[in-house]
C-alpha cells in the first residue's frame, strides 16, 4: 500500500513519527505552513520556518525515504495579527521555489475582515504563481464558514479544480461536492473524522476529489490515520484501486498542478517499483542545486 499525506505538520512531529510512516507505507508527503503554538514576534520568524520547510525537513523526511512537499501561506490565524502582514510581501519570493507545490493553508480561522483580505491577496499569488491552494475552513461555525469560502473562491476567478477544500465533514461535504473543488478531509483519533466516517462519506460521494489527511501537528493527532482509513475502506469493502485512487493518485493529481512535484525514484510500497509520475506533472520537477 502507497500513501501520499497530503497536509501533515512534520515540524510537529519526531523523527519516530517519520519511522512509523514510512513502516505504514506513506512515501510523500505535503507540509502547509500553519500556526506554531504561539504568537510570533517578527516577520523574520516566518523568514526561518519557510526556510526549514524548504531545507531541513525534507531532508529529514528523505533520511527515512518520504518525499517532502510544502505549501506557504500567511496562515488564517495569524493574518489577524498586524505583526504578520508583511508576509504578504514575503511570500513572492518563496512561491517561486522548488518543492513549493502549492498556497496554504489559506482560508478562514473566526472569519474577520483581516482573513478576508489575507484569503483573496493569497488566492490572486497563487494564481500568478501557477499554484494550487489548499484552503483551511474554520473549526466554529463550520458550514457558514465553507459557504463563504466558496462565495470568496468564485469572486477571485481561480480554477476550481485548482482549489482543495480541507476540514471537511458530513454536514459540509455536499456544499463543495458540486463545486468542482477538491474535498479534503482530516481524520483525527477524537475530533473531526474517524476512518469510519470517512468510508461513510466514500460510499455516498465516490473517491473523485477526495483526499484524505492526517492533518498531524503538535495536538491530539496521529499521522498513522492515513493508514487506518485505508484498512478501514478495504473492510468497508472498497477494492485495492480505490484505496489507492484517495490515498496516492489523488494526491498527485491534485498537487501535480503545481509542475513541481517531484516523485522522481520515490518507491511504490510493497513493490520495489518506481513510483510513475505524468509527464506533465513532472515538466517542472525539482532541480537538484537549485534550492
């Protein structure tokens, strides 16, 4: 079995975690900047995480054969704080980069007018940038958080195939459904969805556009529950094809947008195989020496 988390925190995680993983069978996988745990001090904090992102963790990750993607953003949560905005100026310079293969998390955390600007300014730089988007919708007020989300994705113009949808759940799934966005689902050992739920939400809806992630960080989560979704569809009695259609093709599918995915050698588990990435995902792989 081959798994591609598609947003999973590694900052947050130790070097075990990535042991685990790669036992489980994830070979890649993507990191969205996100909120560190406290408020930051200074633009130029920002300046250091995206530098790990782009330099330390994927070679951490790479010590234990996982691929390691990133996508950069001034997340939802710290665009309310005026420290912040001048990561809106900064980011040009990171988006331009290798092993950069999308804009996030964007979206909404309580839903302000601060968000709201930081949403659409990051949603025009990805489209000048030729990226994808990974949109975080809000933990409160959830359904009326995903309705404006989409008002405000329809606004900017931006290919909605171009734009993954993420924190879903059954109550919001149909409001993106027929959006032509991407579905992005994180399952967590308490809160938001189970593996269980997630079969649920399979069956009703079809595995087209539909990821699913571990969302793994610093609280109550585990980035193993991309596995146990996938054993619990086989018991569901969904076929190997369709676990590999969420768990590895979608992820592809939906980051290769980008033309920098970069699966080059990355080894499909339980085969030996070479991962086959498309040529037109891979016209843009990354370019050794270039970071």
């Amino acid at each position: 079995m081959r798994i591609f988390d598609p947003h999973v925190h590694m900052t947050s995680r130790t070097t075990h975690d990535y042991a685990r993983m790669r036992e489980a069978g994830v070979r890649a996988l993507v990191e969205p900047a996100f909120w560190l745990g406290q408020p930051r001090t200074s633009v130029g904090s920002f300046v250091d995480y995206f530098d790990s992102l782009l330099g330390f963790e994927p070679f951490r990750a790479a010590q234990f054969g996982i691929r390691h993607h990133c996508a950069l953003a001034l997340n939802p949560k710290e665009a309310n704080d005026p420290r912040c905005t001048g990561v809106l100026d900064l980011l040009p310079r990171y988006l331009r980069r290798d092993g950069v293969v999308a804009v996030g998390e964007i979206g909404y955390d309580s839903m302000t007018p601060a968000e709201d600007e930081a949403f659409a300014a990051q949603l025009e730089l990805a489209a000048t940038h030729g990226l994808p988007v990974l949109v975080h919708t809000p933990h409160r007020d959830k359904a009326a958080g995903v309705r404006r989300t989409l008002d405000v994705i329809r606004e900017s113009g931006i290919p909605p195939e171009r734009v993954l949808v993420d924190h879903l759940n059954e109550t919001t799934v149909e409001l993106v459904a027929g959006t032509g966005c991407w579905m992005g689902f994180s399952v967590y050992p308490e809160t938001k969805m189970s593996p269980r739920r997630m079969t649920h939400v399979l069956q009703r809806f079809g595995t087209e556009r539909i990821l699913v992630d571990s969302a793994a960080d610093w609280g109550d989560s585990d980035p193993l529950t991309t596995r146990e979704t996938a054993e619990a569809m086989l018991e569901a009695g969904f076929g190997h094809d369709a676990v590999d259609s969420v768990m590895w093709r979608n992820p592809v599918r939906f980051y290769g947008q980008s033309g920098r995915l970069d699966l080059d050698g990355v080894e499909t588990a339980g085969t030996g195989r070479e991962t086959e990435v498309p040529a037109v995902f891979a016209g843009n792989s990354l370019r050794r020496g270039e970071r």
